[in-house]
C-alpha cells in the first residue's frame, strides 16, 4: 500500500509491470483484477488465495499469497512461465524486499523467468501517468528521444 500511494502503478526499466488496482467487474481490462484471475487460474495448491501486483515481459506474474488476515504478512508468489520446476515460488518477503532482492542479486538465482532485472542496481520507475504524458509528447519514455510512433492518433 505504502508503494502504491508513493509511486502509482507504473513499469519498471519496461520489463516489470506494477499493475493498476481495479475493481473486480474491470477484469477483463487487465491490471489487478484481471492477472488475479489469470493467477487463480494457474494457481494449483487448492483454494486460490492470491492477489496479483505484477507481471514480466516474459508473461511471469508476481503475486501476494493472501491466507492471513494481515496484509503486512503476505508473502509473495511468483509464476514463472519460462521455468518448468518449480512453477510457483513463494518469498517470504515484502513487495519492496522482493524487488531489491531482486535488484541486488539476493536470492540463489534470478526468481523470474526474464533477468533484466536481475542485479540492475538502479532500476527506474516510470508511473503511468507520466508514460502516458511523454508518449504525448512524442518522446519514448524508456529512451528520452523523439519516437515517431508515440502520438499516433487512431482516431481517424
């Protein structure tokens, strides 16, 4: 929640989706609600109790496992769909311990199945809102330079 009101959703180097919540009846428009049922659809152990916050370019989602009654307990779960074995790993982590976990190489190897990420010590976050204002301007946000394919209008 504490990352959520800080930094909105948003992508991470353009390999790591922080997705949008959304409400339940929204699920087909992806975000929160539609990879939480992607995940309880991939989910196996039983009862499905987990909540999605995340997705790779490598189609991997990232996951609070959501049994306990205090959110602060979480652990999180990852789905990753370019490793066979074990498919689901769980981290009894944090959102934010599990992405620097991430980031500095703190796990025995890289928990998803792209490694972009993996050991990248200063990764950056681009919010929503501002993509969407630098695509309007014509600017690729993940380059900084004029991109000709960011302010099509499909309007006509």
């Amino acid at each position: 929640m504490a990352f959520m009101s800080h930094y909105g959703a948003g992508g991470i180097d353009d390999s790591f989706s922080v997705l949008v919540p959304n409400a339940p009846d929204l699920v087909g428009q992806g975000g929160v609600a539609g990879e939480t049922r992607n995940a309880n659809g991939l989910w196996t152990a039983g009862t499905a109790h987990v909540l999605a916050w995340g997705v790779t370019v490598a189609a991997d989602v990232i996951c609070w496992k959501t049994e306990h009654e205090d959110p602060d307990r979480w652990p999180i779960l990852v789905w990753r769909r370019q490793k066979s074995s074990p498919r689901w790993v769980e981290y009894d982590l944090t959102m934010s311990g599990f992405l620097c976990g991430l980031f500095f190489q703190e796990f025995d190897d890289c928990p998803l199945s792209d490694s972009t990420l993996w050991g990248s010590r200063s990764p950056r976050f681009i919010n929503n809102r501002q993509e969407q204002r630098l695509y309007d301007a014509g600017i690729g946000p993940w380059t900084g330079r004029p991109d000709p394919y960011a302010d099509l209008s499909f309007d006509d």
